[in-house]
C-alpha cells in the first residue's frame, strides 16, 4: 500500500533522528562510557533522571514502534520477489523490535526504582541499578548487534534479489549488517560504533526511497 510505504519512509527517517541524538546525548552529553564506577554512573542517572527517562522512550521504547512499521512496509514492498528472505526479516525485525522496546521499558521502570531507593540506601540502590542494567544491556543488544545485523542484511539480501532499492544502498546494507552481526564477538564489541552510524546512514537513504517511490504493481 503507498500509505504504508510513506510511512515505512517516515518510520525509517525517525530511527535515524532517534539513533543520532541517542548517540549524542549518551555519549557528548552525559558522556555515559566513561563512567565505570557503579556508585558515579547510579549518581548520574538519580540527577539526570528526566533526560535518561526521555531519551530511553525516543531512543529504544518509540524507536522499537517505528521498527515494526519499517519491517512491515518492507515486507509488502519485497514480499512477492523474494518472499523467504523478506519474510524472515520481518520477524527478526519484530523480535528486534520487541527486545528494544522491553529495554526501554525495563530501564525506566528501573530508574524509578532505584532513584527512590537511593534517597534510603544509596549502597543497596547500587547493586539494584546493575542488576537492572545487566538486563536491559541485554535487551537492548549492548553485547552485540546480533538482531539489527542479521535483520539489515537480510533486508538488503532481498532487496540485491527483487532490485526494489538502490544497489549502492543494498550494499550498505550488506556491510553494515555484516559488522552488526560480527559484534556479537567480544573482540569486535568495539565496532558497534561502526555499525550505529553505518545505519543512520542507511536509514537516510531508505526513508528517502519510501517516501520517493513505490513498487511498481502499485504505480
């Protein structure tokens, strides 16, 4: 359908908003890595509770929603060239999108645990908020873009296979989904970075060609 052609478009264009300012806000803002110390990492997310709780909603919880919108607009536009491969896509698109969108649920929920167990007990809020931060890393492929790779590939696999997306994009894709699959590798952790600005671009690129164009049996 073009309506949800446009939106699989706008869909994709959000994730790469969302993913960009996710990075910079973790990153440059609350420069997030670089606090290793339990103690200092828990303070942070006590006094910044309102930017972290916001950005776990834009970056994971509604990021999550726009996934299952683009997976399904990929689908109809690929399903009748390369039915097998675009059809496994879109459920790993929705696991996907399901594990992000419980990460972000489980880390705000956790966050209000633990700020109102801080005020009582900072040691025992400590220990709370690793617990909780082992499971949402965890949802939220922090140990590896297993999900998203395998998904971005097998996307630009079809779309090599039914020529429905530029061949320049579709081998983005390929590469970008490669390195997100070899993440889940401890050695390679460090290519996640990679791998999160591979797809920014390839979201451009893909909401661009949604919102411009459409199958052909629809035109």
């Amino acid at each position: 359908m073009k309506t949800l052609q446009k939106s699989g478009g706008l869909a994709a264009l959000y994730m790469a908003v969302a993913h960009l300012i996710g990075i910079l806000i973790f990153l440059v803002v609350l420069d997030y890595l670089n606090i290793t110390d339990p103690a200092q990492k828990l303070a942070l997310n006590v006094e910044k509770q309102t930017i972290i709780f916001s950005t776990n909603l834009f970056m994971y919880v509604f990021f999550g929603f726009a996934l299952i919108i683009l997976s399904l607009a990929l689908y109809d536009r690929m399903k009748a060239g390369a039915p097998a491969l675009i059809q496994v896509s879109a459920a790993i698109g929705l696991i996907w999108a399901g594990s992000l969108i419980a990460s972000g649920m489980a880390a705000n929920a956790g966050l209000a645990t633990v700020v109102a167990l801080y005020a009582k007990d900072p040691t025992q809020a400590a220990l709370t908020f690793q617990a909780i931060e082992a499971i949402t890393n965890g949802l939220g492929n922090a140990n590896g873009e297993i999900l998203g790779g395998t998904w971005t590939l097998l996307v630009s696999l079809a779309s090599l296979r039914v020529g429905e997306l530029p061949k320049k994009l579709n081998y983005l894709g390929v590469f970008v989904g490669a390195v997100g699959i070899l993440t889940i590798l401890p050695a390679l952790t460090d290519f996640t970075g990679v791998f999160g600005l591979g797809q920014i671009i390839w979201f451009v690129g893909l909401g661009i060609v949604l919102l411009r164009s459409y199958p052909a049996k629809e035109a």
